[in-house]
C-alpha cells in the first residue's frame, strides 16, 4: 500500500504549466483568436472615440445611424449562408474556397 509520504507533490502552477506545455499549440491558437477580436474592439473603440471628437452630434447621430444599418443589412443578407458553409466544411472541405469567394 502506498504511504501519503511516498505520493510525490508537485505545486499547482507546475501543474499548469505542464497542462500548458502539453498543449502549447491550442494555447496559441486561442490567444491568437483572441488577440484578432480583441484589437478589432481595440480599433473600433479608437475609430468611434476620434469620430466621437470631430463630428458634431447631428453628424455623429448621422454617421451612427448608417453604421447600424449596415450592420443590421449585413447580418440579414448573411441569414443562413453561415450553415451552408458549416455543412460544406464539414462534408467537403475542399470547396470552402468556392462559398467564400476565394478568401
């Protein structure tokens, strides 16, 4: 039988890091997700604060308004062509090319 003092320690942040290590491409995988969305807000925010500072809140008001509709009318036309191209990359991976236009 096995002694409590036989059974090795090992701290916690070794445990993580050996989780991280095992891993190492995931991890990076998902802070480069990550990252990508992440100074897309950055960019956003900085590009709305500036036009925030040299419109005027008519123009602002304008400039918001069109920015909502395109996003409404983007989401809209994109209505059920993200399962299409789940389906396809799922059973055909070598069209995806095809349904996204080349990108």
């Amino acid at each position: 039988m096995t002694q409590a003092g036989n059974i090795p320690q090992r701290r916690p942040l070794a445990r993580i890091g050996a989780f991280v290590a095992k891993r190492r491409g995931l991890v990076r995988d998902y802070l480069s997700a990550i990252s990508g969305a992440g100074g897309r807000l950055v960019f956003s925010l900085a590009y709305f604060i500036a036009l925030a500072n040299t419109l005027s809140i008519a123009e602002f008001g304008m400039f918001a308004t069109a920015s909502a509709a395109g996003v409404m009318l983007s989401r809209i036309l994109a209505f059920g062509f993200i399962s299409a191209l789940y389906r396809t990359a799922t059973i055909r991976p070598n069209l995806i090319g095809t349904f996204t236009a080349g990108f």
